[in-house]
C-alpha cells in the first residue's frame, strides 16, 4: 500500500507526532474536531480495497481491463455485502494506485492514464449510500512505479496536449500537476464522496493550496492522510505492523493523541501484497480480531484490507473470515460500536494487562458512561478471574456479554476482580461492567508547578478537559502541587499521563522503553505546605491509562509529586524529559469501600462432550465453540443430548443453553428434567452457524444428581448446541 518515504513504527509516530506539534495550536485545533468528522468518529472499522489494472491476471489494456471487469460481474453490491458481514461504515476505493496502473475506475475528461467507461466509483457511491456505508477515494501523489512491469502506466503526451504545454508525468511536479486536475475534476463530478484517502503528499498540492480548495467547495468531504498531517487533514491513518507483543496491540505504538481522529490500516490476508496477486492467501483470526478489539480499546478507527479479484469477489478465505466475523460481531458489538476506548480521557476501566496472563483492552459506551466493557483477548494461563484497575467507579453488575449470565466480582484497592469464569472465548470474552459512577474522587483543586511549557499550565490538569493538558517544558527534576484548599482524607493520587508517547519498547532506539511517562517519582504530603513528608516512592510503570498511587489514606491539605524521571533515554528526543499529563485528581477512598456485597454464585458449566449423546454426533467444523467441540443433531426428531448434573441443594436452578443455528427456521428443543414433563423451547435463529447465544429457563433439581435431557422434537433435527450452564440459589 505505502510507496514512498517508508516509515517504520518508530519513524511514523515520531514524524507524526512531530507534524503535528509543529503546527499553529489555533489551526489545528480548528480541524482536529470538525463536524464533517462526526460519521467516522461515530463508527469502528472501514473496508479498504486495492483494485485495478494489475489485479492479477493484470492487463496492460484499460478496456482490456473494464471489459474483464464487467464480464466477470462486477457489482457494487457485493462490497456492500462483505462490508456489511465485517460490521464495517465506510468503504475507501484504491484504484488510483502508483502500483495498479494509475488505475480510474470512474470516466475522466483528463488524459493521461486509464480511465474506464463505466463508473465504477459512481456506482459504489449509490450503492453504499443506499446501505447507509460511506465512501473515500484514494489518492496517490507519485510517479515512482510509472513503468513497473515493463510497461509505461502515464501518457505524458496525451496529457500535455490536453495541457497546451509540455508536461512530463514521471516527473514529481509533472505527476502533482495531472493528480491535482484529477482532484478538482472527482470533487466536481461525485459531490456526495465522502472524502479522500491521501498517500503522502506532493509538492505541487501543497503550493496550490488543494486541501483548502477541497474543504471550501466541498466542507463536508472528509480528508485521511498515510505518513503525513496537516492543519487541514481530519484524520492520521498508521499502517498496522505486528512487532508489539502481544502482536495485534499496535495502539501501544501508535504516538497520536486523541482527540485526533486516528487510524491503523492493516491487510487482512497473512501474505501476498495489499492487492490481489493471484494467491488464496490465509486469513490469521486470532490477529485480526485482536487488531479491531484493541484498536477500538484506544478509539483507533480498524481500516481492514481485502484483495478483490478483477471481478470484484474476495477469494475464499477471505470471504470465510468475512462470514466468521459477522457471526462473532453480532453478540458483542454493542462493546464495539458507539464506544471509547476505557481508561484514557474519556473515562471507563483500566486496559490491560489484567493478570494471570490474561490481556486485553476495555471501552465505555459514548451514550451511558455508566456502562463498561472488559476485553479478554487472551485469556488467563492460570486461574478463572481477571483484575482491571476501576478508576473509581462503583460497579453494580458484571455479565458475560455473550451470554447474558451474571458473573462474581469484587472491589478492593482501586481494583475490580472479575472471577468464575470457566469458559473463555478463544478471540473475545467480552464482560459488560454496570456502574453508578465514580466514588470519592475530588477533582476541586488548585493545581502547580515547578515548571510549565507556554499554553499548557498546570490548570490544565484539574480542569476536567483532556483536550487540555500541562507540559513539563523539558524539566526534570519536576513537582506538581494539589492544594485541597482544607485538610481531606486521601487514599490516592490518579494520574492520567497523555497518550501521545508510545508504550511499546522500539527497535529505532535500541528497544529500550522510550515513553515520555513518569518513570522515578515521590509524593510528599504537607498540612502547611511548608513542611512536607514522603509517603511513597518508588517506579511509575510504563503503561496506557490512569495510573493510581496509593497513598494509604492520609489525612492532608497538599499533595506533590516530584518526578525525578521519565522512561525515555537521551536517544529518543521526540519524548526525552517531554513529560505531558492530561488530568490529576485525589480520590477519598477506594471505590465501593473496599468491595461488594457477595455476588450471586456462579454456574456450572457442562459442555456436550461429557453428555450422553443419541442421534447426535460431536463436530468442530464451526468456529466459536469452547471446549472441544459442539454436539450437532442429526435431522431426525428425537436425538438427544443428556446431562449428568449435580446440584448442593434442592431448588430453582437456571438452565442456560448455549447454542447456534444458522438454518432459516427454529430447532425447538423438548427439555425435561429427571425424566419429567418437558418444556419446548424455540432455540431462534441466530443468523449463522458460527453466532453462538445462549436461552435458558428455570427447572426444579433435587439435590444430589439430576437428569437434563433436550430431544429434539421435528425432523429437522435441533442447533449445534455448545454447553449447558447451570446455576443455583441465585
């Protein structure tokens, strides 16, 4: 996809980073937050799909090319279709592609290089509107690959007769000039476009002011550009590289600090180029899911590649993730969509590490900010909790997202422990997080320091707005003072460092850590502030999120903290001493008081492999399942699967069923308990054979062992029926 001036992680941030501080504040202010930008903010993930004349078979004839096309059945249709499967909003149309033959998918009037008769991008435009999807042309600015493969792709002839001078087309300036009439003929032609999707920039754009000239005659027309920023770009697109461990977690990479509208583009299929060169190549799930997860856990936008053939379709594995992904969405996209990523500036839980092994991110809904999400993606070694910090919140209720079934937890020292969790999603286990909001948090402050960058006091860290944030000037040692105004109780500081330095250790210096976070550090308390005392010191870690030190519940007017360090070296001086911090507050106490009430018990788990199975045979040909596979009936009526259940007492138990039926009809299920009078349940569709849910009802157990038999009851047999959860005395 990249061409030109091919940035590794380190260098692309750094460049980022650096493009956007050197800007005038008031310019790009006006442009970080625009109301043109409101749709992408609004969404998740984007379809990118490079496409044109060196599509494998390739072709060096433009009509030899359209007519392959259209032969082959072309329809717009289907990118709105797949792009649906992947949950995705917009849709970004790579053919003018220094790579694929300066490729135009749409008629021009400007010679110069292929363009087709049909209007491919017009008809994208229709189609994807009519499905409520946007879409972004992309744009390239370099005539490097002019005659890759042995042919010349640009005819500078044609194009300079058209000019009425002279102009050659693989010249830099040549090549800005014939790019630049291409822009202003798109924005004339297709008003609706949703914007551009920008490849470097050049010289002759710059000089003719094109990105104003495109937000003056089309405000609405939004612009994305790869490697470089500027006051008139709405959004920072980062290709994905997999060096991070764990290897889809490039947002503790990525140097942009929101509220910028960011993104990470990355190619679904494991091999081959950003465009289909003839190969059916493997789609690598677990990192890809990993990679829309985490990114939308730091309010990353995913802008996921697909390699369309010449006649538009996706080769096979590539459609199998497409129709796998939609299955896996469906029940936990509510974790995914209208969200933030947690524990930055727009509150929620800490992301992970979340212990035992276990990693993962967290999101926070934008219309409740009551409502959380923790994002398992790798799950416990060892063990059946999880620990995120709970940056103050009181939590209510915690359930497994997917199946709607309660789960323990508890509160104590700025932690919320999520345990009792026997079976664990191999891509995703989502926990829904319900809250009452944040406790004993004290934000009226009145903030100072020894030292501050112009524009960016101290105020800034308790002013409640993280667009705000104070600026160390490069000082080291640094102290930052907390005046109560009276003596309070105070059993934590919170700092909220800004997320605009990588976590991710890099090899551009030597992978040594080089974030600009608060490495050695102190925090003094005084009553006077005259006479002060340390209660902690020690080594700030190196991580995303809200940072809590506990203080011990001191009673005091003042609270400092002297920092002594910070966790980049000399050699990285994009973020050496550049210490910047978005918010601090003292919290009171520990949210919940140290913890809950006890949780209601919870369930035991039986998978299909340990039941007594009739006319019902074990499977894995379907993707989602836990344990080691899922019982499939055969489409018969009375097959049946039969439980050996033990319960501690007698009483009311809940019966859950985790099931998924991707027929068109329902499987009704006849449940009976110790061999008593059943109970039809529907078992509904869920839309495809890889969606799995979970319904339930409540039965009599005696104590001891029981009997939990699901028979079939027509001939289409029943759903692939995963496991049965069984809780008691809740």
């Amino acid at each position: 996809m990249r061409i030109t001036r091919k940035l590794g992680i380190g260098a692309a941030a750094a460049a980022i980073v650096a493009a956007l501080f050197a800007i005038p504040h008031s310019s790009a202010q006006a442009e970080v937050l625009n109301p043109r930008q409101d749709w992408l903010r609004a969404n998740t993930s984007g379809l990118f799909l490079h496409w044109g004349m060196r599509t494998s078979p390739g072709y060096t004839s433009c009509s030899g090319w359209e007519n392959a096309v259209t032969s082959g059945g072309w329809s717009a249709n289907y990118w709105v279709q797949e792009s649906e499967k992947l949950h995705v909003s917009y849709i970004v149309l790579a053919s003018f592609h220094s790579r694929l033959g300066y490729s135009r998918a749409w008629p021009s009037k400007i010679p110069g290089s292929c363009s087709t008769k049909r209007d491919y991008l017009g008809e994208l435009i229709s189609a994807a509107h009519g499905a409520g999807l946007h879409v972004m042309l992309y744009m390239t600015d370099d005539p490097k690959w002019h005659n890759e493969g042995g042919h010349e792709w640009l005819n500078s002839g044609a194009y300079s007769t058209y000019k009425g001078r002279t102009v050659d087309l693989t010249t830099r300036d040549g090549f800005g000039q014939f790019s630049y009439d291409n822009w202003l003929e798109v924005i004339d032609k297709y008003p609706t476009l949703d914007g551009f999707w920008v490849d470097n920039d050049n010289a002759y754009w710059e000089s003719h002011n094109l990105y104003k000239q495109v937000h003056d005659k089309r405000p609405n027309m939004l612009l994305s550009n790869n490697n470089e920023d500027t006051a008139e770009m709405d959004t920072v697109s980062n290709e994905q590289k997999t060096g991070m461990t764990p290897s889809y977690d490039m947002a503790s990479a990525i140097g942009t600090p929101f509220p910028r509208l960011t993104e990470a583009c990355y190619k679904l299929p494991s091999g081959g180029g950003w465009w289909y060169t003839g190969d059916d190549t493997t789609v690598d799930t677990k990192l890809n899911v990993g990679r829309l997860v985490s990114n939308a856990g730091a309010s990353i936008k995913s802008l996921m590649a697909e390699t369309a053939m010449v006649n538009g379709k996706f080769p096979s594995k590539q459609v199998s993730y497409n129709n796998f992904l939609n299955g896996f969405l469906s029940p936990i996209w509510e974790s995914l969509n209208n969200v933030e990523g947690g524990g930055y500036g727009y509150g929620g839980l800490q992301p992970g590490p979340f212990g035992n092994g276990s990693y993962g991110t967290t999101t926070i809904s934008k219309t409740n900010p009551n409502v959380h999400y923790v994002h398992v993606i790798d799950q416990p070694t060892a063990g059946t909790s999880v620990k995120a910090g709970d940056n103050g919140y009181k939590v209510t209720k915690v359930t497994d997202l997917r199946t709607g079934q309660a789960r323990s937890f508890s509160q104590a020292n700025g932690s919320l422990t999520i345990s009792g969790q026997t079976t664990w999603n191999q891509y995703d286990t989502v926990f829904k997080v319900e809250t009452n909001g944040r406790q004993g948090i004290n934000r009226s402050l009145i903030a100072s320091a020894t030292s501050s960058a112009t524009g960016h006091a101290p105020s800034a860290l308790v002013d409640g707005n993280y667009q705000t944030y104070w600026d160390s000037n490069t000082k080291l040692p640094v102290t930052i003072t907390l005046d109560q105004s009276s003596a309070k109780k105070v059993q934590y500081l919170a700092v909220n460092q800004r997320e605009w330095s990588p976590t991710h250790p890099r090899s551009d210096f030597g992978g040594v850590q080089d974030s600009a976070r608060i490495k050695g550090y102190q925090v003094q308390v005084s009553t006077d502030g005259s006479s002060w005392s340390t209660v902690k010191s020690g080594t700030l870690p190196s991580r995303r999120g809200v940072q809590a030190i506990d203080l011990g519940g001191v009673s005091t007017r003042y609270v400092r903290i002297v920092v002594s360090s910070t966790w980049a070296g000399s050699q990285a001086s994009n973020y050496y001493k550049k210490l910047r911090i978005d918010e601090m507050w003292l919290g009171s106490s520990w949210a919940g008081g140290g913890g809950t009430p006890p949780p209601p018990p919870p369930g035991q788990t039986y998978q299909a492999e340990s039941a007594s199975l009739n006319q019902v045979a074990m499977a894995t040909n379907h993707t989602g399942f836990t344990g080691t596979g899922f019982a499939d009936y055969a489409n018969v009526a009375g097959g049946y699967i039969e439980w050996a259940v033990t319960a501690d007492q007698a009483g009311t138990a809940s019966l859950s069923f985790r099931y998924a039926n991707g027929s068109l009809a329902d499987r009704p299920l006849a449940i009976s308990v110790n061999g008593g009078t059943p109970v039809t349940l529907p078992f509904s569709r869920t839309g495809s054979w890889e969606t799995w849910q979970g319904t339930e009802l409540n039965a009599q157990l005696k104590a001891g062992p029981n009997t939990v038999r699901a028979t079939a009851v027509d001939g289409t047999g029943g759903p692939n029926v995963d496991s049965l959860e069984v809780t008691t005395g809740g």
